[in-house]
C-alpha cells in the first residue's frame, strides 16, 4: 500500500541579480545569470594606460584611447567606466560566454595581457516537493526545480544537515531520498547554482506509523513498525463476538453444513416437517427445524459441521 502524504508546490520566482567578477588576474573564471547583469573589473591604473582593447575570439568588444571609450560594440547594453576600469553589461545572453583578452598598451608598446573565461548559466526559477508514505512507514521526498542550468541540491532537517542514519536511500546532495520512519520535523530542499539559489519547504509526518511489540500466533513478541489501522492486528486482540439476536423464540438463520445419507426401507415413510432452502451444496434453515419423525426401522446418517 502507498499513499500520497503529502504535495506541496511552490513557485519563487527569482529576479535576475547583479554578479559581480574581478577580471585582473589572468584565466579568471566570471559568471553571469541568463538575462541579469555582471559587472567585471578589467583592470587598475587605467589613467596610465594609453590605450587598450577587449575582445572575444579575435573580435573587437571594446576599445579606449587616453580614457575615452572610442569603440563598443554593445554599447546598447553595455557601459564602460574609464575612472575605475569597470565594466558593466545588462540583459545576459548565451552568446555573452565565452574567452575574453584584455590588451594594454603605453608608449605604443603592449605591457599587459590577460584573458578571462565568461560563462552564462540559466538560475533556478522555482522549487517544489512532493512526498509519499511507503507501505512500512518510510517517505519518499523529491525536490524538482524549473530552470536552472546544472542544478545541485542539498537538504535539512530542523535547520540542520540530515544525518546518514535519518536516510534510508539518497544522501545530502541527491534530488530524491527516503527518509527512516521515525523522521519528522520541517525538511528544506535548496536547489542552485552559481548565480542562484531557491529553497522550498514541507513538514514531514510519522506517516500514521507507531513502533511497537506485535504478538504473532504462537506467542512471541516481535518489535516492529506498524500502521495504525493494523494495531489490533499487531496486538493480537479480536473484536468481542458478535450474539445473534432471538425473536420470540426462534433463532436468527443459520448455515449448517452437511453429508446426510439415508436409507428408507420398503413401505416405510420418514415424516419431517422442515422449511429449508438449499444454496451451493448449503442447507439453510430459516427457522429450528421440527423434530425428525422417523419409522421404527428408518435411518438418517449424517456428519454435521455447523458454522455461522
């Protein structure tokens, strides 16, 4: 038996933040948010610099002479600051990663060149969870997201890490666990990358799950978990009979099963007065039957089992 515990959705929209990167050391790794904004750092001393350039696979992105911004080739989104050798471009898109070279110049000659590597990743829109009861009490959580490139995921129990011996299947980084039945508390999944982070939340149940010592048939004790639509099961206690009901004198109808052989000799007659209807080899009796009248020399032979 598996029962769904529990669907909580949710979606947190994420808004596309600013990244910001320090580009002057050379081979810097930057990140940027699909459709958000990264603001580098090219470089320092930019009033001694004559004039330097920054391009991408041999193309000319920018070019400044004598701190004056002579050529930009996404000037539409994007804006240079000469006084602190910034630079700033909105509205990120996936033809905006890739290998950049920076090159400076003084006195005509090159004294300086570095490169940089600009990736644009997708954030994380949205997080959701869903939760199952397992057929012995364990629960089964996924943590889905929407967007999101390279998603990694971690979870917590109560604001704390979940413990190895709290999970029966997965770990602290898988999209889907299975946490022991005797977990509970608020579970939190966070789902990121490196320009996002979304979190989500649910509370997790016993599951209608106790631990306790059941009775098996011949007497033992065994401790186990069990549900508690099964707990009288498990404690070895039946309902009290149920006491069939007498109206004036006559007895509810009861089912009686039967092997009846009779023989009957020659001008001999068996005289029974009994109402009975007869269903799949079942003799019913709708009411007590009349005793038997029998000749001297009759006979009725039966093996009765009577059940209700």
């Amino acid at each position: 038996m598996e029962a769904v515990v529990g669907l909580l959705v949710a979606f947190l929209a994420v808004s596309c933040g600013m990244d910001t990167c320090d580009g002057r050391q050379n081979g810097t790794q930057c990140y940027g948010a699909l459709g958000g904004i990264v603001v580098i750092q090219l470089m320092d001393n930019v009033l001694e610099t004559e004039q330097y350039t920054w391009t991408k696979n041999k193309t000319q992105i920018l070019r400044v002479r004598n701190n004056t911004v002579v050529f930009n080739l996404i000037e539409d989104r994007a804006v240079f600051i000469p006084s602190d050798g910034t630079l700033r471009i909105n509205n990120l898109s996936r033809s905006d990663g890739g290998e950049y070279v920076l090159e400076a110049y003084k006195d005509g000659k090159r004294f300086l060149i570095q490169s940089l590597q600009l990736s644009i990743q997708a954030p994380v829109s949205s997080v959701w969870l869903t939760s199952k009861c397992l057929s012995e009490g364990e629960m089964r959580v996924s943590c889905s997201s929407q967007g999101g490139d390279s998603p990694q995921y971690s979870w917590t129990l109560d604001g704390r890490a979940l413990a190895d011996n709290e999970l029966l299947y997965g770990n602290n980084e898988a999209e889907i666990i299975t946490l022991k039945q005797n977990v509970v508390g608020q579970l939190r999944c966070s789902v990121g990358n490196t320009v996002s982070n979304v979190t989500n939340s649910t509370t997790i149940s016993s599951c209608g799950f106790t631990y306790m010592n059941c009775t098996s048939v011949n007497g033992t004790h065994t401790p186990q978990w069990v549900h508690q639509d099964n707990i009288i099961l498990c404690t070895g206690t039946t309902p009290p009979p149920v006491t069939p009901n007498t109206v004036e004198g006559r007895d509810d109808p009861e089912v009686t099963y039967a092997d009846i052989t009779i023989t009957q000799r020659r001008g001999q007659q068996v005289q029974q007065r009994l109402e009975e209807a007869v269903e799949y080899g079942q003799v019913k009796f709708t009411r007590t039957p009349q005793q038997n009248q029998l000749t001297d020399d009759g006979s009725m032979y039966a093996m009765v089992r009577k059940g209700r």
